[in-house]
C-alpha cells in the first residue's frame, strides 16, 4: 500500500468508519476490487498492524493513556478506574467536561441499563443519559463494568455522584435489574426508582403463558387509573385468569409504584415511560462497534456517538431560534408567549394542550378564602370533573390531572383558567426551565442556586456547542474564516 492509501484509510478510521466499508469505498475510486493497487489481505494486514500499534502497551494501558490525553486537552474530563485482584482494569468510567455540564441542567432524570456487551471482553456498557431541552438523548456518561453485581454498581454510582460534584437525581429509569435496584436504593435512597416498562412487557411474555394476560397487563402499566380503579382492574384481572399463584405476577405486583402509570402520577419523568432511550443509543452504538473491537476502539467510537448526538442538538437549537409559529389556537398571546418561551419541541406539545380548551364545559366557579376554585370536564367524557385552584396573588394554579408535574407543561385546564382569568404569560411557577430555549443559559438560573463550580460547569456547557457554531460558520468560506481570525486577535 501506498503512503496516500495509508493515509486514508487511517483518516477514515479516525471517524469510526467500519474496516469493511472502507475497501469497499477504495475499491469504488479505484473502478473495482480488480483494479485496486493493493490486496484485500495487504489492506486487512496493515489495518491489523496498526490497532496492534495502538495498544502495544496492553489495550487498558492504552485506553487510559487516551483518556488521560483527552484530560490534558479538555480539562474537564475525568476519568476513574478500578483494578482487579491481577492487577487488570476493572471498571472504567469517564465523562467529559460537556457531559458533566448537561448533568447540572437535565440530571433530574437518569436513565441508563447494563444489557450491551458487544466488546472483545464482554464487559457490560452502562451510558448515562436523559433528555435535553428539545427531548432528545443526552448522554452525561460512560462505563465498562467489571461485572454486574452490586459491588460493582455501587461503586458506579458513588462515582457518578463524586465527579457529578454530589448532584443527584430525582428519578432514575433502568430495566428493574435487582443488583442495579440494591445499588441505587443505597446511593440513591431519595430517588424515585421507575423501573422500564418495555422491559415489563419483554418479561411477562416469557414468565406468563397466558396470552390474555398480555393485554390487561399493558393496560395496567399505562393507563391513567386512579388508585383505587387500579386496585380494583388487578384483583379482577388476576382472579379472572387465575394467576393468583404466579410468582411473577405476585412479586411484580409488589413493586408496582415503580411501574405503574396509576402510583407515578405527579413524578416528574421527562416523559420517561421506558428505557428505549438507552435502547436506542445501544442500537446507534451498534454501527460503530464489532464483537473484537478492544477498549481502546470502543472508547473512540464513543467520541464519534457523541459528537453525532451533539451535532443534532447544535442543529435543532438553530431551527428552534429561528422557528415562527403561525398562531392558531384563538388564544394568540398565550400561544406567542409559549413559542418564544420553549423549544420548538415542547412547543408543540404545550400547542395541543392551549388548542384543546376549546374541548372542555366549564362546570362552575368557586371562591374560598383566597382561592378560586375551577371545575372542567371535557366534551364526551362529563363524569369526570377536573378541579384547578388558582391564586390571584401569586398567580399560582394547580390542577388535580397533575400534568404539570408529571411532564412539565401546563395542561388544558390550566390554559382554560388562564383564558378565563385574562392572563396572556404562563406565570414563572409554571415554567420549568429545563424545556425552556434558554435552559442552557446560566444567566437564567437564579445565583443563589449556583456554587462556584456549578455556575462554571454551566458556562462552559453553553460555550461548547456555541464554538462548534461558529466553527461550521468559519469554515464555509475563507472570507468568513479570515474575518474570524482578525477578531480574535483583536481581543
């Protein structure tokens, strides 16, 4: 092989290029397999040769020499490390200093599982991750266990906690794993631990034969039941089959706050109903990644992942900037507010809900003392009345459908009292600023909320995707990179 063959391969390799696709893609400039300069073996030889030269020092050495290299140039990232009884790498986790800036902000809800182990050593990957701004994955992240015991998440999570400077989460999300529960329920006793309900229905498939079983116990995880009609459907559903004797359904019944729909209501989970999150960054990962790959490759490749995720969210922030909502809803103050307040994703959300007031009868109003109490009911539905209490004073409302807690956006309720009040802003107790365009901006949090380290934490996260901005804008045209270039030297 040529230099210029070498060259390229190796540039192609740098950006997480499968070994296969890139012959394939050489062959095609060349006009065929046939026409190639070299052999398919010369090729897989020298690709060989230099994963060999990348980890002459052992593949653990190596990968926390690159971390440590990764440290000197961003000196947020950190890495920690376990060694086992023979004195090889244990566990490894590592987050950068980006990662560590958007735990601060959207840390309230962690999701992560342990059920990914295509890696020459068969070590389970724990990613770390919840929802940005504009509901897509973030990653706050990574780890390589040693194996899957309690021992070894514990140390996981103590972890996390120290270098995420002791910031915890409100709700954590995993596939209900029992080590991994024990683990959080010890480092994490506050936390509010919701266990996935695609994992339920994965489950319940191979421990309950009865296909019928399938359809009611779906039911019951997403239905919107009050507690005692949940209470009521399960004695019937498990009488009715009878599965009274079942150890799955007994024990699962047991811990059914933490799957329910009914016993999570008022819970703020970032709309967090399962771990397809995780799911879907494993499924992302696949691409990169091959059973062989060593640490050292998975380590790279998870740059790649990451800086594809945080690409996307640089280009959504930029439509939902620039977005113009065309008003439709009747209630156009409101509804100008709300476009200019959230991400253009959450905004469509908050849309549907101001568009479905039109759907509720108003039932009366109340007032006691100094509150004014509101009672709805939606067309086609009038059985079940929603009461809303609203504060003239402080311009709180609080509906009893708990949306508001739930996902963070006011309900249609709240916009009906809004429209009957006369109020044209969302009052701030009802603006939870983590859905918000500006989440990212530390001048929005209140300074008595800030230490020192956290306030850098959030100024160093909205400064990275901003340099990446201008980088792409510096690099359409030399004009515009020359332009650049004198301004920086200039301050």
């Amino acid at each position: 092989m040529s230099n210029g063959d070498k060259a390229q391969v190796d540039s192609m390799k740098q950006f997480g290029i499968p070994t296969s696709k890139i012959m394939a893609y050489m062959a095609g400039q060349s006009g065929g397999y046939g026409m190639l300069r070299f052999t398919k073996r010369d090729f897989y030889n020298y690709v060989h040769g230099q994963r060999l030269a990348r980890i002459s020092d052992g593949d653990a050495a190596a990968t926390i020499s690159y971390l440590e290299s990764k440290a000197n140039a961003d000196m947020m990232t950190i890495a920690r490390y376990t060694r086992t009884a023979d004195n090889r790498l244990g566990s490894l986790f590592w987050a950068d200093g980006e990662m560590m800036s958007d735990y601060q902000i959207f840390g309230d809800v962690l999701a992560f599982d342990s059920t990914y182990r295509s890696n020459k050593y068969k070590k389970p990957l724990v990613v770390f991750s919840g929802s940005n701004h504009h509901k897509q994955t973030t990653i706050f992240g990574f780890a390589l266990l040693e194996d899957e015991e309690i021992r070894s998440y514990w140390w996981l999570l103590l972890i996390l906690v120290d270098v995420m400077r002791e910031k915890t989460p409100c709700v954590i999300v995993t596939d209900g794993d029992k080590a991994m529960r024990a683990a959080i329920a010890e480092v994490f006793p506050a936390a509010r631990h919701q266990v996935c309900g695609w994992h339920l229905e994965k489950n319940y498939v191979q421990r309950v034969k009865d296909t019928e079983f399938r359809k009611v116990f779906k039911k019951a995880i997403y239905a919107n039941f009050e507690v005692e009609d949940f209470e009521e459907y399960w004695k019937m559903v498990v009488e009715s089959l009878g599965l009274q004797n079942n150890s799955w359904v007994q024990s699962t019944y047991a811990v059914k706050e933490s799957w329910a729909t009914t016993y999570l209501r008022g819970t703020f989970c970032a709309g967090y109903k399962t771990t397809s999150i995780c799911e879907g960054i494993n499924a992302y990962i696949k691409v990169f990644l091959k059973s062989t790959d060593s640490i050292l490759e998975l380590v790279h490749s998870f740059d790649h992942v990451v800086n594809d995720y945080r690409n996307n969210e640089v280009t959504t922030q930029f439509y939902s900037t620039y977005y113009i909502s065309v008003l439709n809803t009747g209630l156009d103050s409101i509804e100008l507010f709300a476009s200019k307040l959230y991400t253009r994703t959450v905004f469509r959300e908050v849309k549907k809900q101001i568009k479905d007031v039109a759907t509720l009868l108003f039932h009366g109003r109340d007032i006691i003392s100094t509150t004014v109490v509101y009672k709805f009911s939606r067309m086609g539905a009038p059985g079940r009345i929603h009461k809303v209490l609203f504060d003239p004073d402080d311009k709180k409302i609080v509906c009893d459908c708990s949306m508001w807690n739930s996902e963070g956006i006011p309900c249609r309720h709240i916009f009906c009292v809004m429209k009957y009040e006369g109020l044209e802003q969302i009052p701030d107790s009802l603006i939870r600023r983590k859905w918000c365009k500006d989440a990212k901006d530390s001048r929005r949090m209140p300074v008595t909320r800030i230490h020192e380290h956290e306030g850098r934490m959030l100024r160093y996260g909205a400064l990275c995707p901003a340099i990446r901005f201008v980088a792409k804008l510096g690099s359409r045209r030399l004009k515009t990179l020359n332009s650049l270039g004198k301004a920086s030297r200039v301050s």
